[in-house]
C-alpha cells in the first residue's frame, strides 16, 4: 500500500522507510514543516513529536487516511478524542506505546508478576532528545500492572530505549529488562499493523498486545 510516513528523516523514520519498501509498501516521506499532502495514501506511519503528532493523526482522518502512530505523549482524553472523530470518518487509528516485540512481552510478563509480588518500580531510559517523560512504555506497564508502580525516568545520549521492572517480595527481587539496540525492531510491530488495519474497527485501537 501507498503508506505516508511522517517524520521520515528522523531516527526511526531513517530505519523504517527501508523496512516498509523491502515489505512492498510505496513509501511518501513528510518532513517536520512539509505540508502534509495525503492524497492517494491508504494509511500514514507517525514516528514524530508530542506537540505535531495530534495535528498529523487530524490531517489524516481528514482525509480518510488510517493512522499507525508510535509518537507517545498524548493523553487519554486527546486519545479518545481522535478515536470518536476517526469513528465518525470510519477511519482506523492504531497507536502503540511501542512497536517492538520484546517490550510488549515484557508488558505481558510484568502484568503476570505484579499479581504475585507486592514490590514493584520501574526504571526507562531513553535518549536525551526524547521529550516525554515517563515514557509512554512505561505508563503503559505501569497501568497494566494494575497499581500505582513508581516510575524513574533517565534521559542521556546514547541510548535508545530501555526500560526495567522490578518486583520484589521478602528474599527475593525478580528483575524484568528489554533494551532496544536498533531501532530496527520497531518494523515488525508496524508492518504487523499495517498488514492487519483492515481487521480493526473504525476508531481507536490502543497497544501492539491487542494484535498478537
């Protein structure tokens, strides 16, 4: 499919537009500042900003485009939002806190653990050009968790994205890590929501769990 990927220079845009041409997709690259021209694109991929990704994913349900969006940063309330107004346009959005495998079964181990050890924190760590904080990863954890889990966010240079969780009850500490080492292994996890937008339901589908 003809796929509008924003944020098409940046890091993850850089390591995705290969991947999505390898897997057969016509990439159209849309820069910070471009105007967002979305005719002819059956779904867009957001690897952007908090403060653009809302007006990007508007954009879109404008103009019938469905969404794939890993950008973090927007609340529920926003979320929901575009989820009613994508309902209304009968267009699909897909957001996930984050596209690679290994951390959404470190979300589903984390949730398992949480209901047999009563200790548990949550430290990520990402690079310092990332702009929210705690990440979106990590608040999703955090609530699937089922608690009010502290969260201890790190941001410096070098990293890209790593997140541990730590459970613990008396003599015994369980310590749960996924380090992403190239953001590489974010293609999967869109290719998989791009190949299976066509099953969801019009508005918002939140979290990579719900397509594995």
């Amino acid at each position: 499919m003809k796929v509008a990927l924003f944020g098409y220079q940046g890091k993850v845009g850089r390591a995705l537009a290969p991947k999505l041409e390898e897997a057969g997709h016509t990439v159209h690259g849309i820069e910070a500042g471009d105007e967002p021209t979305l005719d002819g694109s059956e779904a867009m991929v957001d690897f952007t900003q908090p403060d653009v990704v809302e007006g990007n994913i508007r954009a879109s349900i404008a103009a019938g485009v469905h969404c794939v969006v890993g950008t973090t940063g927007l609340d529920d309330t926003t979320l929901q939002a575009l989820g009613d107004l994508a309902a209304a346009r009968d267009v699909r959005v897909f957001v996930a806190p984050n596209f690679s495998i290994g951390a959404v079964l470190l979300m589903r181990f984390a949730e398992e653990a949480a209901r047999h050890l009563p200790g548990a924190e949550i430290i990520e760590l990402h690079n310092a050009a990332k702009k929210d904080a705690p990440s979106g990863t990590a608040m999703a954890t955090a609530k699937r968790m089922g608690r009010d889990v502290p969260i201890h966010s790190v941001r410096l240079p070098g990293l890209i994205a790593h997140q541990e969780v730590l459970l613990s009850d008396a003599g015994q500490l369980l310590t749960l890590r996924h380090d992403t080492l190239s953001r590489d292994s974010f293609a999967p996890g869109v290719l998989l929501a791009l190949d299976r937008l066509a099953t969801l339901p019009a508005g918002l589908t939140v979290g990579l769990d719900a397509l594995l």
